[in-house]
C-alpha cells in the first residue's frame, strides 16, 4: 500500500470515528431535552468536541507507545530530552476539550433549586413510619 493510500484509510477511519462521537454528544444532548434553538448553537461545539475527543484518544495512543520525553540533539554533541510533541499537544488540546464541554454543558436546562427544607420535608413524608 502506497503511503499516500495508507494516509487516505488513516484519515478516512478517523472521520468514521469522529462521526460516531458527534453521534454520540448529539444523542446525550437531545435525551437531555435540549431545545431546537440551543441544539442549532451546540452543533459546532458538538462538532469540535468530537474532532477533540478523537484526536485525544489518537494522542493518548502515541504517548502510551513512546512516552512524553523525546530525545534530540541540538549541533554535533548537544543532546538531551524533552517533553515529547504529542504530550505538548495532548496538554494544549485537552484543555481546550474541557472548555468545548463546559460551553455545552452550560447549555443544558437549568435544574430548579430545590429548597432544603422541602427535600427534608418530602423525605419525611415518604417514610412509612
């Protein structure tokens, strides 16, 4: 297989991937009973947060196969280690994932604060004593 055909299945498996994970966040966002007008506004979100998920999870591979360090060698007798690219990435992106996540979960419903007092209340009232 011709390197630019492997390149081809690399990228056609990942979007297959980020697909299913835009499925996924848009599934869970709907069950939540999320209004038409705030799912048209999380679509992007949604969309990025996949991307983002996904390319974690290829990070994630990377690291656990070569490490966060990586050697290199700066001139003829100058070497040494360093935080690894992907480590660097995965640090950057999965930051920036928990703050696609916060922007959609901010878009749910607010739930109804429940007084204490009521919660006591209704507790009390369920006892069969």
């Amino acid at each position: 297989m011709s390197n630019t055909a492997a390149k081809n299945n690399e990228f056609l498996e990942k979007d297959r991937r980020v697909k299913e994970e835009k499925e996924r966040l848009r599934a869970i966002l709907e069950d939540l009973d999320i209004d038409s007008q705030r799912m048209d506004i999380a679509k992007s979100l949604i969309a990025n947060a996949a991307f983002m998920a996904i390319t974690l999870q290829d990070l994630q591979d990377e690291i656990n196969a070569n490490g966060v360090v990586s050697k290199y060698q700066n001139g003829e007798n100058q070497w040494g280690t360093k935080q690894s690219p992907e480590a660097s990435t995965y640090i950057s992106l999965v930051n920036r994932h928990n703050a696609v996540m916060k922007q959609l979960l901010d878009l749910l419903p607010k739930e109804e604060v429940t007084n204490p007092e009521n919660i006591i209340e209704k507790f009390e009232a369920s006892r069969p004593d």
